[in-house]
C-alpha cells in the first residue's frame, strides 16, 4: 500500500536496474544496432552505447537526431524490444545485486526500482534478479511521457511511495541517471558495471562511485546508503 503524502518515509533507495543489478546493457547496445540497421540505420555501437540509460524516445534523438523519420519510431522500438527478448533467458545479475537490495532494505531503506526501460524489459529483469521480497515498488519508462535524464522517472518512483527526495538516493551506472537524479533533487551513487568511466560519473555529479553492487556492499556501512536519513 502506498503511504499517504503526510505520512512520509524515513528513505527510499532507488535502483536503475540495466548496468546497475543486471549485466544487460551491452545486449541492449547490440539489440538497438540491429534494430537501426533493420530500418536502414547504420550506427556506431559505441555511439549507441552512450545513449543506454536513455529511454527509447531519447535514445533515438541522440543516436539518430532530430533530422530522422520519426514516423519510423515506434517500429525501431519494437523491433529492439523483439530482439531483445531473445536474451531474457540469458540475463544474469551482477554479483550480490540481490544482497545489496537485502541489504539496503535492512537498513531502513525503502527499495524501489527506477528503470527506463520498458514494462516487459523491466519484468524480465526483475524476474531473473529473484529479489521480490524486498522491493516496495517500481517504475518503468512506460510510467513516464519522458525518461532520463529527464527528472520524471525518479520523481515518479518517489511518488509510488511517497518519499522526499531529501531522503533518498538513486543508484545508477550512467550519466543519465545522475542526472535524472540530480533534477529531481536526489544524489546518485554510481557503479562502473554499465561501462561508463569513473571520471565521467564524477563530472555528472555522482556522490560516490563503487566498481560494482558487490564492491558497494562491502563498504555499505561507508557509503551515503548507510542509514536513512532521519
């Protein structure tokens, strides 16, 4: 049940779930170039690689731009959403992904997932993470008319719950989602297992970034998802 608005939180955590818990975003890089060269559109993975994190209507204006056929959107969407189902089955969390959410939930956080991607995508992930008993709530790029960097995932994942994003955190892998975060007022720890570097996180304004969800369990009681903020 969702809190009513004055009854709020001690603190939600909130988890991009691609390059963050699950070892996914080089499949998605792979699905979304084959999904563009279906459609005649011959991009540079490394170029795609950037805009994961995105949603699907920003993905397309950065790799693509604002020149394209948009009347072409939909079917790219669909058809990276088709091939990338073929690796639901492959999907693997990163090491200790399913303790850290354990974790963070013992220590007062309430979790909830903040993911661009779409429902299906989402529940996939979801379903081969095999941490249910600890997720409150979650949101998908569905949820929202615009995802990251655009602030309006993470305020919607706090509004599931009512949280204040003074006492929040948002954990993500890509520059994108420091930044959602940051536009709606929440600092975002970052982990390297998506594939963006170090330096980049930091210049986006992450708080704090770890190698990976095994790395920031070990030093959790170090980190800003120590305790809630009171």
């Amino acid at each position: 049940m969702t809190p009513r608005n004055d009854e709020r939180l001690q603190g939600a955590a909130l988890f991009d779930l691609d390059g963050t818990l699950v070892d996914t975003n080089y499949l998605h890089v792979l699905a979304w170039w084959q999904a563009l060269l279906q459609y005649g559109h011959e991009v540079p993975m490394a170029r795609i690689h950037g805009a994961i994190g995105m949603g699907a209507d920003r993905l397309l204006d950065k790799v693509l731009g604002d020149d394209r056929d948009k009347r072409q959107d939909e079917s790219v969407a669909d058809a990276h959403g088709t091939l990338y189902a073929t690796w639901y089955k492959d999907i693997r969390p990163f090491d200790s992904a399913a303790d850290l959410l354990r974790a963070v939930a013992a220590r007062g956080w309430t979790v909830v997932l903040a993911s661009s991607a779409s429902e299906a995508e989402a529940s996939a992930v979801r379903r081969r993470l095999d941490a249910e008993d600890v997720i409150a709530a979650a949101t998908s790029g569905g949820d929202v008319d615009s995802t990251k960097p655009a602030p309006d995932l993470v305020e919607r994942a706090l509004d599931t719950v009512a949280a204040d994003p003074e006492r929040a955190v948002l954990v993500g892998d890509t520059v994108w989602d420091v930044e959602a975060a940051a536009r709606a007022g929440v600092p975002c720890v970052a982990l390297l297992t998506g594939g963006v570097s170090k330096e980049a996180l930091e210049n986006s304004g992450a708080v704090a970034v770890y190698d990976d969800a095994a790395t920031l369990l070990r030093h959790i009681d170090t980190s800003p998802l120590s305790r809630p903020p009171s």
